[in-house]
C-alpha cells in the first residue's frame, strides 16, 4: 500500500517513500492515531521526522522532555517509548487534550507522560527555571516560535537539544514564490525565528529538510 504523503512535506515524492521504507511500519495504537490523524486533518509530526527525533533521544540518553503542542498525543507517546523519557506536553485544545488522554491511557503510558492544558506561551511563562529540561520540541503555533524562544532557553538545560519541527512550512520559508498571501505572517515571523537562532551564540543549529524542516538547535 502507498504511504500517506502530506501536503505539507517539503521533499519530492520518491524521497519521501524511499525514507518511509527505511524505518518500521506503523502498528497498533501508532497505526490508528496516523489514520485518525489523516482523516480528521490533524496535524501530527510526519514519520521520517518523528523517527529522526526518537534516535536523537536514544543517542541524547533524554530523561526529561517538554513538548509544545501535544494534538492527539502522537509525538509525546513516541517520544516516550523511543527513550523511556518523563514527558511533560502542553495542548491549548481542550477537545484535543481529551483525545490524547484517552490515547496515553491506551499506550500504557500515563505515568510518562504529564498533559498541561493552555496556552503555551503562559504555560512555559509560570515554569520555574530550575525545571531544567534534557530536549524541548516544539510543534505548536507556527507564528508563536519567536515567543516560546525565551522560556524554551531557559528551560532547557546546557547541553540540551532544542526542536523545532515545521519550520519550513511547505517551502514558504525557503521561497517567495511559494508563499500564499493568508500566510504571510506566519512565514515572515518563522523566518526571523531561523534567523535568531542562526545567530545566537549560545545554540548552535541545523535545518534539515525532512518533512516540513526540522530545526535542531544544541544549547551550548
């Protein structure tokens, strides 16, 4: 059977299945909540990107993870069972929130994994500094990364990794020609985000162009 392609995947077809083919095939509650994903239209991280992220936390040794956007819960229970990792996930959807409840009880993993529920920009706000997090990945509103920025930095210990996924929106960031006038905004902020972080001296970071573009940020 032909995988899924995402409309919103940067890469050329071929490439695309060619990278599904290297990793596992989905099974399980992983199956079901990417075809609940695809026909519901939620957004979750695409499979070669969220396998990329679950070997970063195996070679990372990540023991304590906050995630922006937590949707139906998809990443968080990867993310878990990739590294045995605690997860802490923020969703500003309460009707997504109950949905992912309810798959974190299937996957056996509610101990792992904490659900906040609001705004993240206020969330991470209220967080104490001392809560140090190992990896932040952050998949949330796309024209809110400039703002979660400052709490992510402070909530992510040295040494640790910063996510961050869809950052080049089907291409818009990348290309003029590709952005559609309702996005505008969007794509202008994800832009200085990139460039914020490109020169910021206390991360170093790579933007791979796997599934929407994926932005891996090292705190120094």
């Amino acid at each position: 059977m032909k995988a899924w392609i995402e409309e919103d995947n940067i890469n050329y077809e071929y490439i695309i299945r060619y990278l599904r083919d290297t990793i596992p095939s989905p099974e399980g509650l992983i199956l079901e909540m990417e075809e609940y994903a695809k026909k519901h239209e939620v957004p979750i991280s695409q499979p070669e990107s969220i396998r990329f992220v679950e070997v970063l936390l195996k070679i990372a040794g990540a023991k304590k993870i906050l995630e922006l956007g937590t949707a139906i819960g998809y990443s968080a229970i990867r993310m878990t069972r990739a590294s045995g990792a605690d997860v802490v996930t923020v969703e500003i959807s309460e009707e997504m929130a109950k949905i992912a409840t309810e798959n974190f009880r299937k996957a056996e993993c509610t101990d792992k994994i904490t659900l906040l529920i609001g705004d993240a920009r206020e969330v991470v706000s209220d967080m104490e500094g001392e809560e140090l997090f190992d990896v932040i990945f952050v998949d949330a509103a796309k024209g809110q990364y400039m703002e979660f920025f400052p709490h992510c930095e402070r909530l992510l210990k040295k040494g640790g990794m910063l996510i961050s996924d869809n950052v080049l929106y089907k291409g818009m960031t990348a290309n003029d020609e590709l952005v559609v006038r309702r996005k505008i905004t969007i794509v202008r902020r994800l832009r200085n985000y990139l460039e914020m972080l490109k020169n910021n001296e206390q991360f170093s970071t790579a933007l791979l162009p796997i599934g929407d573009g994926v932005a891996l940020s090292f705190k120094e």
